[in-house]
C-alpha cells in the first residue's frame, strides 16, 4: 500500500475526533457498556474503525504510488526564429534517445509555435518509427513562440503513471510568460537565426466626426522600400509608398468617411525585402456611427421558421436585421462588433461553440446586448446550463422537478489512453468530466446519480447512490484521471446495468461516452439494450469523440437502447452535450399548455402594449429567474416568460416561449407583437457606445501594462474589460495611481488587435457609467526582433527543476528522472478499514465464548460467587480435618449465602433460571463427590 494523502485534513481530523469520542459512549456508556474486559474494547475499537473510514471517504482520502515507468517527451521550436535548425538537431537527438533510452521506457514528439501538436504520440522505443515525422507547419502558425503554453500541455499529456521529463529544443524565444516547470525539463539550445522582416506592429483607430485618424507602427529588420495600404471591407481607400529603416517607422493616415453601419479595417504593408510571410496584416471592426440599430438574428431551426415571422416584425427605418442561419454564423460572430444587439431564435449551445460563446459574453458585457429566445433546442433542452453565454442572461437554465418524477442516471465515461489527448485548457477527459459535471448540476436532490469510469477495468468515480453531497461528487470527477488501453464496452454496461437495473425511479438512463475509434469488447450489447429498454425500461444513449470504426456500433446501440446518439470531433463541446442530453432525459423544462401571459411590470417594455387581451402561448420553456433580474410577464407556475438584466456596459434579456407558429401561433397576428420586439431590441441597443480613450501601455513577455487617465470621477470602481483578437475577454484589474489618473494590468493570449473598455461601477445601485474604450496591438513582429538574454533565463528555470542544458541524446538518456508520486483513489483502503470495525462489533458480541450475550443482574452474580466461595472453604477444612462433609440436602446448604438469593416465584425473570441452572449444576458436582 502507498502513502495516504488526505485533500481535507481539517475535515478529517473533525471526523476523527468526533469518531474517538462517538466510540467511547457506545462502549462505555451506550448500548455496549455491559460488555467488560476484550469484549468492551473491541467494540470501542470497531466503532472507532468504522467512523474512521467513513471520515476518511468523506475527506478525500487517496493512495500515493511510486512512478516506476520512465517517460520522455521532446519538444521541438518550429517557430519562424529556430527553424530549421531545430529541426535539423531534433532528428539527431531523437535517434539517439531510441538508441539509448530502456526498450521500455516511453518517448513522445510535440512541436510548438503559434500552437501546439503532437507529432508521435508516447509509445514504447522499439515501437517507433526510426524518425520524425514532420507536419506541415502554416507560415502564419511560425510567427510566434507559445512555449508558456507548450510546457503546459506537455505536461499535461504525460502518463499519469510514469517518471516524466520534457527535454526542449528552444532559442529561448517565448520564455516570458513562463515562471516555473513543472517537470524535471533539460534544454538543447539553438541560435535564434536572423530574419528579413517587414511587419505591422501597432495599429491605433481615433475617430474624428465621421471619419478616423489611424497611426501604425512599422517594424523592419533591415532598410527597405514598401506599399502601405488601407482598405474598408475589401476597398482599398489608401495606398501610400514608405521608406523604412531598421526599427520602428510611425505613420499616420486619415479617412474622411466611414460607413454608416460599420466596417472592417484592414491595414497592410507589401515589400519585397520580406522573407517572413504573416505578420504584415492588422485588422478591426469599426463599430457603426449612425442611429441605425444593427441587429443579429441567429436562426437555430433547419428551415429558418424559428426567426422569420421575427424578422419581418423588425423591419423598420431604424432597425436593419440580419438573419442567419446558426450553423453558418461563424463569420457574423468573428464580426459582432459591427452589431449593437444578437437574437437567438432556438438556437442550441452545440450551434455555437465555446470561443464564440467567450466572444459573445466580452461583448455584452463591453455593451451589445442579447435576447434568447424559447424552444426545443433552447435553455436547458440546448445545453446552455452553466456556460460563459449564459451569464449574460437574467434566467438560469436550471429548474426544479416535480415529485413523483425521481431520475436514475449513470455515466459511463471512456478514460482509454486517447482521452489525453489536449483539448482547450486541459485534455479529452477534462471536458468529458466537465460533461459529468454539468450533468449532476441538472440532477435533482435524491435522485440516483453515478458516474464509472471504465478502460478494462471499471471504478466509480461517483458512487451509484442519492446524490446529495454535490461538492465531495465534483472533487471525485475533477480528480478523475486517463487509465490506460480501450473502453471495454461489455464491462462497462453490464456494471451500470446491474445497478440500474433493480431501482423504483420514473425514469432510468444509462449515459455512455467512448472514443469513436475505440469501444472494444461489444458483444451482444445491442440486442441487450433492447432487452432491457422492453423489461427493465433502462433506456441508452451514446457520445462518441472522433469518427473511427466503432462510430456505427454506438449509433446502433443508442437506436436499440431508445436514446440518441451524438458524434463530434470537437472536445470543447462536450459539456454541451453532456448537459443538452440530461436535460432531455431528466424532462420537466418543456410545458406545453395554452396559457395567457400574467403582467408582473408596467414600464418602457410593456406600458400601453395591452397584454391584459393578448391571446394565448401554447407553450414555453422553464427557467429559474436570478437576483438581478427584472421580470416583466409570467407564464404558468409563475415561471419568467419576458426578463431582462445589465451586464457589465451591456444588456440581456430572455423572452422563454417562442415567435413562431409552435406557440405563438397566435400572438403573430395579434398587434402587440411588433410592438414589444421593436421596444425589446432598442432597449437592448441602448448599451453605451464609449468614446475612444487616451492611454499608454507597454508589453512585457505575455503581459500589458496600461495607464489612462479620466479625471475626476464620482464614488465607484473602475472596471477594465480586455477583449482579445478573437472576441474572449478578460477582466483587467484597474486601480488608481492620482486623483485622475488609474493603471492596471492583464495577461496576453496571441497576436492581433485587442479591446479595453473601462467603465464605472457607481456605489449603489446606479448604471454603469463608460469611460472610454481604445484599441492595442500585440505584434507578431516580435518573433524576428532579437531578444538578448532570454536563453540565460530559460537555463535558470531548467535548473531550478534539476534538469541541465544538454547537447545530445545520450546526454538526456543518462539524466534519470526523479520519482513521481501518482495518486489515485483510496476507497478500498476506507473498505477494509470499515471491515475491521465491523469484525470487532461482530467479535464485541461473540467472541470469546461464542455465546449470546444475556446480562445478568450483578446482586445476583456477587451472591453465587459467596456461594461457590463457601462450597471451596468446607471442601478445604474437610481434607485437613479427614472428617466428611455431612451431606445435606440442597434446601439446608449455605442458607446464609442462599438467602441473599431472590426466591423463587411462578413469574421469575431469565436471569433467575440461569442462576437455577448454574446452582443445580453445583449440586450435581457435589453429589459426585
């Protein structure tokens, strides 16, 4: 057994002590405080075991194991500035760590740049190929070095049970965001090789009545000639011819008209002297200027039905709406900067994908506004519980069941080997467990909840038991690590089935999530799931990660077992399908039933709308209104029907039943329908446009620093708000440094264009007032900039793990990794110790003379002993003496002792028969005498 760690040690030790003294009243003042001598205290100690495991299991108790398996994974810079030669001596290092290396030890391949990749996945020495193969590497991926987020993910990826190290072929470029290893890492060096480079560095937009004033800097690595041109959505406006000399050139433009609806601003330099392709484009969305009010409408159904009638109800002078198709929304959403308001129209979480979602939440909160519509694929049904777009709204997804209606839900989840591969943040197996997660989020108190976790081999990441104790379930799921091999399918559903199987709840589903490549060992399963759907009324659905062989067999074995079946490539949208398909399974979020719409708030919204005749919705879909929100109409059971909220600058807002002919079928005639969406969508478009902001900043390794000032400013905190290049924001923590003056600071994610807005959040319940908004640019000019010293400071953190820097293969071979604890749930160790303590209080009561326990009165005990004391005396005196005992009968012996006995009566207790018992058992000894 290894080394126990416990999460919780305060947890434990209030359990122990708890435990300590629960056991002393049980055996010394409880119901076993008759037992004396071994007896009491074996029952003392089982108790003592049993309340130890229990607090063991509910502190997080786990088994730390020894790594023995060595594990090394080469990095390889193919980033513009140590290519090729990294790749030259990448080949070479690798051949000689397939020569040298144990034939057991595992060795990997990843390349980083702009991104991340794995180029030979961990395998056995002997097993791989005798070189690397290399992928093909876009120009534009080569322009930056993300060895911050390199190492990360290397380390990531690494077995779980192996002694692992990364050996890394850098020219040190990238190493600023980086503070620390976290494996033991050893370092091949290459020279940062010079480049002819000519590339946009900062971009900066002021505008200025109805044109623009831009400034850009210009980075050349050596004197050069080139044509600088501006364009609004693919228009050139503006070609200039510059002169450049190594450094930065500053050059400022103006445009004298922008478009009244908005644009995109695209700026580029062309010379012949660049060799590094990529980085001489900058470009940014210019909001409109106009009283025109754009709005995005995303349309989630295959036949546009969901947003038509919709459409046309905003057609008016100063409304200009653009329907979409959700499936093909990606570009409208890479540019939702050019509009002031988004309406989804049943649009599902799976229809738009988790950096979009980032992108739109950024924005509302920097001042667009949103409105979600209701339907089947909407709320909760869509998968919208818990993520990023949801905040923005003043409902949650999430609602409470009827009585009557108990779930039994277990998740299968798939931890084979291919699970580790990167996904986002973290692996395949963080998202799917993200995926459990949500799930339990829409599990009610008291239903049957469990999650197993299956290669060959099955463990219960979450007991199939009530779910009631949700956080002690989310640290077991975040926790939930890769195992090893295939998903062995047979043994996985006949362990969930089992459980399932004999449980009183409404509704049984089994949840199985599998590699589409890599679902072994089916048997018969498909038959059986029909079996047990007919008998058992177990129903089945699938999830399959990348399309493979196996694909078929899980979309044949959720037909049978009367679920559906999901197939994605994308791991990001796990959790949405994890949570639409609880959703569905759990039901209640559907109400279907005519009902007319009760009026809660008269205001702006719903003033003179004449709601009190509007005819019936047949139906909506349920969701729990939050603190902040403002409801405005309510549909059956009090649920939000029409809800707003402010986000941040921003502005949201909910209308649950749908503007179609589904349920409102009737209100699309009715003439308060334009009305309310038309004042809907200008309220949503009233977020505050900020005006552009005078500040500084100053880029260090992968951070900003920016200051600004505002002069003076009523009582309040200043919020910043720093939106990327491809829409996700981050919060930038703003403090002030004068009277009129503040700074903050925020991390970077790329290259490109970068918003701030910075506003007031006033003392007390006011709005948020805007400050201003300006742009930045993060250049990839930097990786052809020379960057003296960065090598020495990746030589020190190499150091500072106990790795070296390294000039060959052998080098690397014969630096042995230190030991690496692995840890993994310690819950047979809480059942053996719950074991012990049963065998005690088993032993407490049997053993050692294996009879019942029956308690004797102890007046009656004392006076058998005087007794059988007495009988020992006179045998003594007779063999002194030799004179006889004088044989009496048994009414006339030891009356002086036998009066201390009670009498005997028609009614006498148990007790008394065994004190008769054991008196006549005396006699017949003292007759055979």
């Amino acid at each position: 057994m290894g080394e126990l760690i416990i999460t919780h040690p305060w947890s434990f030790g209030v359990s122990a002590l708890a435990g300590i003294v629960l056991s002393w009243w049980a055996a010394y003042r409880g119901p076993m405080s008759r037992l004396r001598g071994l007896r009491r205290l074996s029952a003392f100690a089982g108790t003592l075991c049993v309340c130890l495991s229990l607090g063991s299991y509910l502190s997080g108790v786990s088994e730390a194991g020894k790594t023995t398996e060595r594990a090394v994974l080469l990095l390889v810079d193919r980033s513009a500035s140590a290519s090729p030669d990294s790749e030259t001596r990448a080949q070479t290092i690798y051949r000689e760590l397939r020569a040298n290396l144990p034939h057991d030890a595992l060795l990997g391949v990843a390349e980083y740049h702009g991104s991340y990749g794995d180029l030979l996945p961990f395998a056995p020495v002997e097993d791989l190929p005798e070189n690397i193969l290399w992928n093909d590497v876009n120009p534009s991926a080569r322009l930056s070095t993300r060895l911050t987020s390199a190492v990360r993910l290397g380390a990531l990826g690494m077995p779980a049970h192996a002694r692992g190290q990364l050996a890394i072929i850098s020219d040190g470029q990238g190493v600023g965001g980086l503070s620390t290893l976290p494996l033991q890492t050893v370092l091949v060096p290459v020279e940062q090789r010079t480049i002819d480079d000519v590339a946009l560095d900062r971009l900066d937009l002021r505008h200025s009545g109805n044109g623009a004033t831009i400034s850009i800097h210009v980075w050349s690595t050596m004197p050069a000639t080139g044509v600088l041109a501006i364009r609004l959505d693919g228009e050139t406006r503006t070609k200039l011819n510059v002169d450049l000399q190594p450094g930065m050139t500053p050059i400022v433009m103006a445009i004298e008209q922008l478009p009244p609806t908005g644009a995109r601003l695209e700026v580029n330099i062309v010379s012949s002297a660049d060799t590094l392709p990529g980085n001489e484009t900058l470009a940014v969305d210019i909001s409109p200027n106009t009283t025109t009010r754009r709005v995005l409408l995303l349309d989630g159904s295959a036949d546009m039905r969901a947003g038509k009638q919709l459409a046309v109800a905003l057609s008016t002078p100063d409304i200009a709406v653009d329907h979409t198709s959700a499936a093909d929304a990606a570009g409208a959403l890479e540019r939702i900067d050019r509009y002031q308001a988004l309406i989804l129209a049943d649009v599902s979480a799976t229809q738009i994908d988790i950096n979009n979602q980032k992108r739109i939440e950024a924005w509302v909160k920097a001042g667009g506004g949103i409105v979600m519509l209701g339907g089947p694929q909407s709320f909760a049904p869509g998968g919208w519980y818990d993520t990023p777009l949801e905040k923005t709204l003043p409902v949650s997804s999430r609602v409470e069941r009827e009585k009557g209606e108990e779930l039994a839900l277990v998740i299968s989840l798939d931890r084979s080997g291919s699970m580790s591969a990167p996904a986002g943040d973290g692996s395949k197996m963080d998202q799917a467990n993200r995926g459990a997660e949500l799930s339990m989020g829409l599990v009610m108190d008291g239903d049957l909840f469990g999650v197993l976790s299956t290669d060959t081999d099955n463990e219960w990441i979450v007991p199939f038991a009530p779910l009631h104790d949700r956080k002690e379930a989310v640290r077991a799921l975040r926790r939930h690590a890769v195992g090893g091999g295939g998903i062995d399918v047979t043994t996985s559903l006949d362990e969930a089935y089992d459980r399932i199987r004999g449980t009183s709840a409404k509704r049984k589903h089994v949840l199985l999530f599998a590699d589409g490549d890599d679902a072994d060992e089916q048997g018969d399963w498909v038959e059986r799931a029909a079996r047990e759907r007919a008998e058992n009324g177990i129903e089945l659905s699938t999830i399959a990660i990348g399309t493979g062989k196996d694909v078929t067999f899980l979309e044949r074995l959720a037909k049978s077992g009367g679920g559906r079946s999901f197939v994605t490539e994308d791991a990001l949208s796990l959790p949405l399908i994890f949570s639409a398909e609880t959703a569905r399974i759990g039901g209640g979020y559907i109400v279907e039933r005519s009902f007319v719409p009760s009026l809660v708030r008269t205001g702006e919204l719903t003033a003179e709308l004449g709601i009190e005749s509007a005819p019936e919705l047949e139906g909506m879909v349920a969701t729990r209104e939050r603190e902040d929100a403002t409801v405005w109409l309510r549909g059956p059971d009090a649920a939000p029907l029409l809800a707003t909220k402010r986000y941040g600058l921003g502005r949201g807002a909910v209308f649950t039943s749908d503007a179609r002919d589904r349920w409102a079928d009737a209100w699309l005639d009715w003439q308060g329908f334009p009305k309310l969406w038309q004042r809907l969508t200008r309220w949503l478009c009233a977020g505050t446009n900020a005006d552009q902001l005078d500040f500084s900043y100053e880029i260090n390794g992968d951070a900003i620093a920016v200051e600004f000032q505002h002069g003076s400013l009523p009582a309040g905190h200043v919020t910043g708000l720093l939106r990327g290049p491809k829409g996700e924001g981050r919060n930038v923590e703003i403090a002030p440094v004068s009277a009129t003056g503040s700074a903050g600071k925020a991390g970077l994610w790329g290259e490109g264009m970068y918003r701030l807005s910075l506003w007031l959040e006033p003392t007390g319940d006011g709005e948020p007032q805007a400050l201003g908004e300006s742009l930045m640019t993060v250049s990839a000019a930097r990786e052809s900039q020379p960057n003296p010293g960065v090598l020495t400071r990746l030589e020190t953190l190499i150091e500072k793990s106990g790795g070296r820097v390294v000039g060959s293969g052998i080098d690397i071979a014969a630096l042995e990794p230190p030991e690496r604890k692995h840890y993994r749930n310690a819950i047979g160790v809480c059942v053996l110790l719950a074991s012990l303590g049963l065998m005690l209080l088993i032993c407490a009561r049997r053993f050692p003379s294996l009879l019942r326990y029956r308690p004797i009165d102890r007046d009656k005990t004392q006076a058998v002993e005087a007794l059988l004391a007495t009988q020992r005396n006179l045998r003594a005196q007779s063999k002194e003496s030799g004179v006889p005992i004088m044989r009496q009968s048994p009414e006339s012996q030891s009356n002086e002792h036998l009066a201390l006995l009670p009498q005997k009566t028609e009614t006498a207790a148990p007790a008394d028969a065994g004190v008769r018992r054991l008196l006549d058992a005396k006699r017949k000894a003292r007759g055979e005498e």
